[in-house]
C-alpha cells in the first residue's frame, strides 16, 4: 500500500506575499469511497451483510451527531476522538461573549496512539507512478 503525492510549486503559506516559490508535496486522492462501499468493505472483513453495516454506519453517524451537539466528545476505540470546537469574535467584556459572536463550529479528529503509529507507516510514493484505473 502507498500515499500518492504530486509536488506542487506555490508560495510559502507562512510568507505568502514576498517569498519565493518552493516545491512541496500534496497528498493526492485515489479515488472516493461512499458508505455503501464501505459497508461492503466491512462486510467482507466480518459476519455482517452489507446491509447490516451499512445501518451499523448509518448509526453511527446519527448518534455521533447527536452526542457532538450536545457536546460529548466521542472516543471510538483505537481509532480516535471526535470533538467539535468553535472559532468566535473576540471581546473586550466577558458579558459580551453570547452564542451570536461563535462564527464557525469545527469538528476535530484526534487520532488515538494506536492510529498515529499506523499513520507512521505510510510509504509514499510519486502520483505519477499510479496505476491506471480498471473498468
């Protein structure tokens, strides 16, 4: 298994009005994945039939949204957490600070020990050398 990269030429993002131009290296997509993939994905690797995983994430989705907006953060295992966190104007008096200056809610994945040593792995290899896709 590899993480395709391109190399991209572009400013520096911390120096984007003088510096020079540099080449870095973006994570490339080999493709998207829905939940019914997914599912099959699962079923494949369980005693579930792509049905009941579908549901199973299904599920998951309705209950973590539930459990993030009345804020819990969820831990799933050795996967990770989720949690969500908000971006808000800045004031002056503590009495200022209402729900109306929250100007963007973000949801944050914080990968568990177990996953960050997975992500350690990854082999990265030029897009370039991709294969062609099957039809």
């Amino acid at each position: 298994m590899a993480v395709f990269f391109n190399r991209v030429l572009k400013v520096n993002p911390r120096d984007p009005q003088g510096g020079e131009k540099k080449w870095y290296a973006t994570l490339k997509s080999v493709g998207h994945m829905d939940e019914h993939a997914v599912a099959k994905l699962i079923a494949d690797e369980t005693t579930l039939n792509p049905k009941e995983a579908e549901m199973a994430i299904y599920q998951l989705e309705k209950v973590m949204g539930r459990l993030l907006l009345t804020g819990y953060t969820v831990q799933l295992g050795e996967f990770g957490s989720f949690s969500l966190t908000a971006n808000s104007i800045g004031c002056k008096d503590e009495k200022e600070v209402t729900a109306d200056t929250i100007k963007r809610v973000r949801l944050v994945f914080r990968a568990s020990r177990h996953f960050k040593e997975l992500l350690n792995t990854a082999k990265f290899k030029p897009a370039k050398e991709m294969l062609p896709k099957r039809r």
